[in-house]
C-alpha cells in the first residue's frame, strides 16, 4: 500500500503549531566537519511519519555543547525540551521504559544483572510489536537491554524486522560482536563507527519499501568500556581510582587535552546526607581522574555527533527527511565529580534530567520548551503519531499536549534499585516543578533548584518548606505503585 494512502490511518500533524522561545545560540563546534549540515526545516504533512530515535549512554545535557551537528540538525531544525526526566536513572530501566511507556515499577526491568535487566522484562508487548502492527517496518541496531546476552544470539526480540543489536562484547569499543537478525558477527571496528555503518545500511533498505518505518538507534558512548586509554591504565588496574573511563575514536584522541571542565559549585561538593546521597571526599589526584574521565567522555562523543549528522543525511538522500520524526536523547545524566560522585542512578538534576532534542512533523523548527516530560512520553507520543494500538497502559503523556500547556507543574515519580540485582529500593520520590525530594529508609532530602540550582543546599528542616515537605511526601507514598491515568498528575504543591 502506497504511504499516502496509508497517511488516512493516523493523525494529521502539520496543523500542530508548537509555540515556544527560541533557541539560545550554539557554542563553538568541536569534531570533523567538511561542508553544510543538512537542515530542511519545513516539515510536510503525514498521516503516519517515519520515526528514528538516536539514543546515546549515559550522555548529559551539558555534553550536548560538544555536539554542534546533533544541535544544528535536531535542536535548531526542532524542538530543544530542556526538561526531559529518565525517572529511574539507569540504562535498563530507562530504556525499557522507551520501550513499553511505562515508569519501572511498572515494566518490572529495574537492575542490569541477568535477572534484573533483560531477564525480568516482557518484550512481546512492546513499541516495535505495536508499530508492526500498524504497518510500520521496524529496525534496532545498537545496545539493547542488559542481560540479552545470556539468550544466545538465535533470539530476535518480538516486533524487529530487521535487528543488528549488540550482545557479546557490548562494552568492547574496538571489536563488538552484532547479531544480525541472530548471526552472531563480530566486526573489528570502533563501536560507534559499527553503530553508524549498519545504521545507514537498514535506513537504506527501509526507505525502499512504501511504508512507514521506525529506526531505534542505541550507541554506547559514553558508556565507559575496553580497552582502557593508555594514559589512564595503570590507575584502573591499581584499583586507585573511582572513575571509570570511555575509549575515544583513534581519530578523535586528545581533542580535548587542555580542556578544563566547567566549574559548578557543586564540583566535588554536597550538601547531602551520607552515605548514599552524598559520595566521599575526593583527593588531589582523585579530580584528577575526574578531569581525564571527563575528557575522555568529550572525546567519545565526537564519533556519536558524526553519526547522528550521517544518520540525518541518508534519511534527508532518501528524500524522507520531512516526512520523518528524528529524536536525539539519553537514557540517563552522569556525574563528573558534581556532589562528589562519579555515577548516575542518584536523584540529583544532572543524572535525571537527559539531552532531548525532536524534529519532524509537530515540532516547531528553533524552538526550546521547558515543558517537564518523561521518558515515557515519547513512547506515548509514537504510539499516536502512529495511529498503532498500545498492549499496555500507558503512563506517558503525547509530547506535543505537553509542550502546547509548558507552564503547567507536574508530578513525576523518581525511583531507582540496586543496579545488578533490582532488588531492594535505593530510594523513591517524586519531581514536582522546582522541587526534588527522594527517600532512602529514614534519609530523605529536599532541593529547591528555583533558589538553589546546583541542590547544595536540603530544605527538609528548614521550617519555610514545612508544609511544602508534608505535601511532597505524600505525594511521593500516592505515586509510588502508580499506573496509567493516576501517573499523570498535574498541579503545584506549595
């Protein structure tokens, strides 16, 4: 059946006019260039657009300064969301959240062991199984879910048609092994750079085919991972240091000698309860290995920029460009040293909140919304763009209702487990406007970010937020097991 005749099937987006400031000015470009970003902005009308979604690991919001292709094709030809929330801040959880619409309590993946990650998920009721059945052709190539290795490389989760997904070896940036469609093939080539080949291999077979398609990409920086930079290998093997650090592409190596992070007041300081909020003090030659992780981290990235502007450029060569919905994003923040951590999983705005960045059909070219979103809303707004039918209850929102009312405060449970076994709770919250507040036994802390951006400072006994408190509280114990309707609360609390 012809795309346009199948365009009747799902909604019409070109009337949805998203109205927001405009984008800040990039910063200075970092990374191989060689002639014009192809930005067609001007997105045309589809029933059902094609969908590609380039999800990096453990990227953060700040890290999107290093990219300048991924901000001038996404964020300058769509919409930047400023406010984008992984609300259990962990790869598995987060991306089987993209995968189901649901927060992790609910999907039931909270942990990257064997049992807790792939093993504890339900991959027949997914977002591709809900795709395919609306006619759409669907394609993975990257990191899939922790843990879907011990399966064998025979198995092909539910709803791909085409699947190139990493298992054996994920975190080996020099020789992954891929399964292709259950071949198990190891190519002897940096991890992005293979991530990008088989990208633009299945976008090409896609776009012959007269349907819609859907694309979802997983790249691994800036996962650490082997073999560990020559610079940093004695410390690693010593067990001195706490960071853990990415190999860059060969070609992007020691780009960033010289650079300093950028100094936040909260660098290598909390204000935190200990032992869990709040990490152990860090000694000279510790931020050291802070400085040359960040770096590194920099560097890794440069590889991912390229792809995503080589991704755009086969979809834009395809002629599809306008027709398609190109999301940019991660599945968790990271701490460099800030509140004295080097990690993510901890309810802290830096590891909570991810890079977000959509074009397309519905997302105004130049804009930025600070409207607060979740994970699950993109899984949400697919399913309707898409016209498909979703298996489960959705806790998501669609994106484009959101960004239409920005201002309005909503309640956003926060959660996380213990990373390899999902068992028992770190800690659970909730993310309502300004304020944070998360619960660990009887620790509990409270931010302010209006007032205090870099959360150095616990409201919890200060008697000003008294009342504020009591209502977080009970907000938090209300959203813990929610599901569906009752995830969506919208509404201040002070």
């Amino acid at each position: 059946m012809d795309r346009r005749v199948r365009a009747g099937l799902g909604l019409a987006l070109a009337s949805m006019a998203i109205t927001s400031a405009c984008a800040a000015g990039t910063i200075g470009t970092v990374g191989q260039g060689g002639g014009a970003d192809p930005v067609d902005v001007d997105p045309a009308p589809l029933g059902q657009p094609n969908v590609l979604v380039l999800t990096a690991d453990d990227a953060t919001v700040a890290d999107l300064r290093s990219m300048p292709h991924t901000r001038r094709l996404l964020g300058e030809a769509g919409t930047t969301l400023t406010d984008m929330v992984a609300p259990t801040p962990l790869c598995v959880p987060a991306r089987a959240s993209l995968l189901t619409g649901q927060y992790a309590h609910n999907h039931g993946a909270r942990g990257v062991g064997a049992d807790s990650g792939f093993g504890a998920f339900v991959p027949d009721d997914t977002l591709p199984v809900w795709l395919r059945d609306a006619g759409y052709s669907t394609g993975f190539v990257g990191k899939y879910l922790n843990g879907y290795e011990d399966v064998g490389f025979a198995s092909v989760p539910p709803g791909w048609d085409r699947w190139r997904g990493f298992s054996k070896g994920t975190y080996n940036y020099r020789a992954p092994t891929v399964s292709v469609d259950g071949l198990p093939r190891q190519i002897r080539q940096y991890s992005t750079d293979v991530v990008s080949d088989l990208t633009v291999d299945l976008l090409r077979s896609q776009m012959t085919e007269g349907v819609p398609w859907f694309t979802w990409v997983n790249y691994v920086a800036p996962h650490h991972g082997q073999p560990v930079p020559r610079s940093y290998r004695a410390r690693a093997r010593s067990g001195a240091s706490r960071v853990s650090v990415v190999p860059p592409a060969p070609r992007h190596r020691g780009l960033f000698d010289g650079r300093a992070q950028p100094r936040t007041p909260d660098l290598f300081r909390s204000a935190a309860p200990r032992p869990w909020f709040a990490g152990p003090r860090w000694d000279r030659r510790e931020r050291a290995d802070a400085l040359r992780g960040w770096r590194l981290r920099q560097e890794s990235l440069q590889a991912v920029d390229e792809a995503v502007r080589r991704a755009v450029t086969t979809v834009r060569e395809g002629g599809q460009l306008r027709d398609t919905v190109i999301v940019f994003l991660s599945d968790n923040g990271f701490l460099t040293g800030r509140q004295r951590h080097y990690g993510k999983v901890l309810p802290y705005n830096d590891v909570l909140r991810v890079p977000a960045l959509v074009r397309g059909p519905g997302f105004e070219p130049g804009t930025t919304s600070a409207a607060p979103v979740v994970l699950p809303d993109l899984t949400a707004t697919i399913v309707s763009m898409a016209g498909a039918v979703p298996g489960r209850l959705l806790d998501g929102v669609d994106l484009r209702d959101a960004l239409a009312a920005p201002d309005r405060e909503r309640a956003v449970p926060i959660s996380a487990w213990r990373p390899r076994t999902g068992g028992r709770q770190l800690y659970y919250g909730v993310r309502v406007g300004d304020l944070t507040y998360a619960r660990q036994g009887a620790r509990e802390v409270l931010f302010d970010r209006s007032t205090d951006p870099y959360e150095l400072t616990d409201r919890r006994r200060d008697s000003r937020y008294a009342t504020t408190l009591a209502r977080v509280r009970r907000l938090a114990d209300e959203m813990k097991q929610c599901i569906g309707e009752t995830c969506r609360r919208f509404g201040g609390v002070r």
